[in-house]
C-alpha cells in the first residue's frame, strides 16, 4: 500500500495515525513527504533545488531518529535494512544518531554494515579501551575521516554526556565532539565540522525550546489535605 499509494495524502495520513505501524513503514512514509513537500517547494520557485532536498533530507534524518527512539528493539533491525535498501544510511545519520545518545540505533547500524553480531559489536562499542573500535568502523566501511568524532561522541557517553532523550541531538555530546575535531592538526577534519556546526546549531536551540517549554508551563496548585 505505501509503496503504491504513499504518495496519496489521505492513504499517507491514514497509515501515520495507526499505533501499530512499522517503523520502517513509518519511516518511508516520512520520506515521501517530506520529497513530496520538497517538490512542491521547488515548483513554486521559493527554494532552489538543491537546498530544498538538502533541507528534506535533514528533516528526514531527524525524523528517522525520533521515530527509531519510539519504537521497540526488535523494529530497529528492519529499519537499518530499509535504510540500507533505500540508500538513506548514511555516515551522517550515523553520528546523528550517536550524538542523540542513541546507543541502541548505532550499534543496529555497525551490525548490519559489517555482517558482525551485535552482541559483539555492542561489546566492542562498551569496551572502555576502544582497541575494537577502528576495526570495525573500518569494516563498516565509515568514512575513516569521521572515525575521531565516532570515538569522541562514545567516549563522550561514557563521561555521563548524553541524557534520557535519544530523539534529539544532545548539545553538550555535540559540543564535545566538535571541539575535539576542531582543537585536531588536520585538514582532514573540515568536512566534518562542516557537517558538526550546524549539529551544533539544532542541538542548542533544542534545547532553548524545550526550557523555554518549561518555563512557560503553568505551575500546578498543590492542595493540602486540611484545604
């Protein structure tokens, strides 16, 4: 049906309010929105091309983490597969998912990108030495450029960084990283901090929304019992 109809807004919107939804279903459902959106922004000339299917693109990867935050373990797997599939599994969404301290997706990811259990590569991404670690990012095919932000963002888990929300990025893991990349003696790094900046940028006005949330929150009365 999505793949036949997914592209007719009543059928999409539909399938997007079942509870019981696949989230690799739900993640192709997004992604032909958010083309659908993009094309429709393109033809009234308000965006040139390529900025609005970078921007859909973004939203996409955000989008695919949330998404991967509420769903259970066992649909992470097939997620992985159909990003793979579909060509959305990038080294960015990646680290995305890593600066959202969402260990669960991450590791999903280096399993299926290397053909390695999980079970091991979980070991290796947990094992405070790290020795494991350029094998297998070397085996997943990362790009090696980017091996130094993967290892300061887990080093940056272990340290505490990241909070209970995977869904989003977190800015001090962010922060963290793009430090180290930028502090490094390499030109190699540019790229990377091209992609962490604007990381960066989501992750502090994140997290200004949501205090700006709490704060507006109206305070609740609390009644004692004599009252």
């Amino acid at each position: 049906m999505v793949e036949r109809f997914g592209d007719v807004a009543a059928i999409r919107d539909a399938l997007l309010t079942r509870e019981d939804l696949p989230a690799a279903t739900r993640q192709n459902l997004v992604t032909r929105l958010s083309q659908t959106l993009a094309g429709f922004i393109v033809d009234r000339a308000w965006l040139e091309e390529d900025r609005a299917q970078r921007i859909a693109r973004e939203a996409c990867e955000k989008a695919t983490v949330t998404i991967a935050a509420g769903s259970p373990k066992t649909e992470l797997r097939p997620l992985i597969r159909h990003l793979c599939a579909s060509g959305q599994l990038t080294a960015g969404l990646v680290l995305r998912a890593l600066l959202s301290g969402n260990i669960a997706l991450f590791e999903e990811a280096l399993a299926e990108l290397s053909g390695m259990p999980l079970t091991r590569v979980s070991a290796l991404v947990h094992d405070r030495i790290g020795s494991g670690l350029r094998p297998l990012f070397e085996k997943a095919q990362l790009p090696v450029s980017m091996h130094a932000a993967f290892n300061a963002a887990i080093k940056a888990i272990r340290d505490g960084l990241a909070d209970a929300d995977d869904a989003r990025l977190q800015r001090r893991m962010v922060e963290r990283v793009l430090a180290a990349c930028e502090s490094a003696d390499s030109g190699d790094f540019a790229p990377l901090i091209t992609l962490l900046r604007p990381f960066a940028t989501e992750a502090a006005r994140e997290e200004a929304r949501l205090f700006c949330d709490e704060i507006a929150e109206p305070p609740r009365l609390v009644y004692s019992a004599a009252a």
